[in-house]
C-alpha cells in the first residue's frame, strides 16, 4: 500500500506546483455594448426606423453613435445621423424618402473612450422598405 501512495502523493505535489505556474489570463476587454432596440429597424413607407442602444462599461464613455442606410443593391450611402456624444442611451433616427421596396443595410457604429484608450463597436442588419 505504501509503494502506491508514496508516488500518488508525489504526482499531486507535481501538478500542485504545475497550476500554480500557468500564466494567468490577461484581464478582460471592457464590455462596452451596442445592440439594436427592439424591433430596431424596422421597415416604413418609403424608408426605414433605427434605434440603437449604446451602454459603456465602466470607467468609459461612449463619445458618439452613428446610424447609416445603405443601399444594399449599390453600396451607396443613402442617409446617415451621427450623435456625438449621444444625448441617451438610445440613439434613433427616422429615415423617410428613401422609396418603396428598396432593401437597405442599417449599419450602427459606436465609439467608447476611456482616456486614451478607445472601443469601436458596429452593428448591421438588412430591410426592405414598404
């Protein structure tokens, strides 16, 4: 019985020492956040409701929040509204003359700071107008 455990203890001692010697995780990124609203976007007549909410984690700010329409047939830029810095959590904007049936990427774009250290955050989805 002794043969067994002398070596039994010997491996834990081992691999007691080996945990303790692996390099530790850098810290985590921040979790800075940017999501659509619900039911954000959502297609109108002839264009297209955004709404994206912007949440800084700690210690950051979050310096401005851009919502672009993008044709998605041309790539074009159709209409864009930029918040900087936002005056909500929300950001939203109604785009309107945009046409009927024309289907567009809604991009959403966030940028947090914290000294000077920045975060960019992106967010898309694809609509079609009614």
């Amino acid at each position: 019985m002794r043969v067994l455990v002398r070596p039994l203890c010997f491996f834990v001692l081992v691999c007691g020492f080996a945990a303790t010697a692996q390099p530790q995780d850098a810290a985590a990124p921040p979790l800075n956040l940017l999501y659509w609203a619900p039911n954000s976007p959502s297609p109108t007549t002839g264009g297209v409701d955004a709404a994206a909410v912007q949440k800084a984690a700690t210690g950051y700010t979050c310096t401005e929040v851009t919502l672009t329409v993008i044709d998605d047939k041309t790539g074009d830029t159709l209409d864009s509204y930029t918040e900087s810095p936002p005056k909500a959590a929300t950001v939203s904007k109604s785009f309107a003359g945009l046409g009927s049936g024309v289907k567009v990427e809604v991009t959403a774009d966030g940028t947090f700071q914290s000294g000077k250290t920045t975060d960019t955050k992106f967010i898309t989805a694809t609509v079609t107008t009614k």
